[in-house]
C-alpha cells in the first residue's frame, strides 16, 4: 500500500517496537547504527571501504535529499547516520528543529542581529542597475528600482536580480492547508517517497501543525517537493492523490485539501565572467535538501572571501 505511512526508528526502543521490519532486519540495523557510532567516535579519520558509493535504499536511509544522495560515498552516508542519532532525541523524538512561524523566522533573526549591530535594512526595494568604477571596474554602488543610489562596495546577491541572468525548472512544488493529519499518530512529519515506476523521482514531504505557528490549531500544512521532470502537477499529482483528498465531497478517510496549489520553483544563473569586482552570488541549491548546510558553508565561503582569511 503506497499510501501507508512507515516510520523509520531512530532509536533502539524504536528498532524493535516496530512492526514493518523483521527480526533479522531489526538485528542488523542495530549492528549498523552501532557500528557507525563506534567507527566514528574512535577512529572518527579511518577510510576503511567507506568510499564505495551507497545503493538507492540506503541513500533513503542515510541522507533525506534527492540531491545529495546522488553519488553519495559510505563514508559520507555514515557521517550523516552519525549526525542524525546524535540529534536526537535532544529536543524530542526528533533530531529535525523547525522555527516557529515559518522559515522566514531565520531570516529575521539574522536581521535582528545586524540591527543590533547597526545595520540599515532598505525594504520592498528591488535592483535596478549595479553601478561600476570605469577605472578599476569595481562596484561602487547600486541604483534601486525607486531611482536611489545606494552605496556599497559590496553587492551578495542572488543571480535572479540580474536581468541577462537565465531560468530554468529547480523544483516541482505542491503545497496544501488540511483539515487532518496525514497521519493520526503524528502531527509533525517528515516523510519520503521513493521514485516508483510510473514517478521518475522521489517525492519530499513535509507537515506542519499549528504548534509551529503556521496555521490554525486545527489545521496542517502540508509541502511536497520533488526534482522537476514535467509540470508540477504531472510531477506529483500521483503522491497527492494517495495522500489528500483534493476533491469536495469526497469521504474516504484521507485529509481533505482545504486550499491546494502547484507551481514550479525556478533556478537562476547568469555567467560570472563579466561580473564586476565585489559582486558575489549566491547559489540555489535543491529545494529537496533538508536543513541549512549548504547554505551556511557557502556563507562563510562568501564571508571569508569578503573579508580575507584572517
């Protein structure tokens, strides 16, 4: 059954309380995630025959991401597995934290700090012309769409401020409010579809409660991301329609699709080779990435590069 909901235990209570793996499976996952806290925490530099790359079914196990799991080694898997049983059960069963309010809340806590810091934040303003030196061809500036001129010596920017730059499909997205959970043991969820025959990819689930504050106490919010193939619809029209019902009317025990959307999320680049100096774009990753790595690595790569090593 495709739409049935397994959990994946994460911790030796919960390796042998489940009922969708076998004696033996149980065994050897124990053995596995033992063996991996072990290798790590004594010899956390040993190589071994870690460098082989995972199959598909342990790509689900040891990395949540469609984009990572391409071309993942052992070794990269296993420090993951090592990441994931060190997290948790720190703050819940979980080792996932979400920020109240939304994801949004990052960005503003970020911006708290640079108020503190004496920061001046320009809002509902976008790029209109980036302004150069003619004689050293660095950036002295920007011209915003309100016909200001704003001076930084800097510009971090996202390539889709750039008119030249090009669009291409980064993510298949469907979002829906509900009227019940996915799945009546659980409120919060982090889910996984495998790619199937007739679904060329994996398809990245997410629900939220109204304990994280973005949505009423007696609803959920629920996203499903996968890496784009056709149409967002055609992408996960599938997934949904095991999951939700999107039709009025419908009772067959599924959580009704209160408000539903599908739309495309778009990557943008444009070539760095005319670039002026102090110019430094930010990358878009795979929008079935979990969590902020990426991102935070390639901010202190971006920082280090601003400001110089020391």
């Amino acid at each position: 059954d495709e739409s049935k909901i397994i959990a994946a235990p994460v911790t030796k209570k919960g390796i042998f309380r489940s009922k969708d793996i076998s004696l033996v499976e149980k065994r050897n996952l124990m053995r596995f995630v033992q063996n991996v806290m072990k290798e790590f925490q004594e010899t956390p530099d040993q190589e071994g025959n870690a460098e082989n790359e995972s199959t598909e079914e342990e790509m689900f196990a040891l990395c949540p991401s469609a984009q990572e799991a391409s071309g993942l080694t052992k070794r990269e898997g296993m420090l993951k597995v090592l990441k994931y049983q060190q997290s948790s059960d720190i703050y819940g069963g979980t080792p996932f934290l979400y920020p109240l309010y939304g994801i949004s809340e990052i960005n503003q806590g970020y911006s708290r700090l640079g108020a503190v810091n004496s920061a001046v934040f320009i809002l509902k303003r976008a790029i209109d012309s980036i302004v150069v030196d003619n004689d050293d061809k660095k950036v002295k500036g920007i011209i915003c769409d309100a016909g200001q001129f704003l001076e930084a010596p800097v510009v971090v920017c996202s390539p889709r401020y750039f008119p030249e730059s090009t669009a291409i499909p980064l993510a298949s997205r469907f979002i829906a409010v509900t009227d019940k959970s996915l799945d009546p043991d659980d409120s919060l969820l982090q889910l996984i579809a495998p790619a199937t025959g007739e679904r060329e990819k994996a398809t990245f689930i997410s629900q939220l409660d109204g304990s994280t504050f973005v949505c009423p106490p007696d609803k959920y919010v629920v996203h499903m991301t996968c890496d784009p193939v056709g149409s967002p619809r055609d992408d996960l029209d599938g997934v949904v329609n095991r999951l939700l019902n999107t039709c009025p009317g419908s009772d067959d025990g599924k959580p009704n699709a209160i408000m539903q959307a599908y739309f495309t999320l778009l990557s943008h680049s444009i070539s760095t080779e005319a670039l002026p100096s102090g110019v430094f774009l930010c990358p878009e990753y795979s929008r079935t990435i979990v969590g902020f790595e990426k991102y935070l690595e390639k901010a202190e790569e971006l920082f280090f590069q601003i400001v110089g090593e020391e």
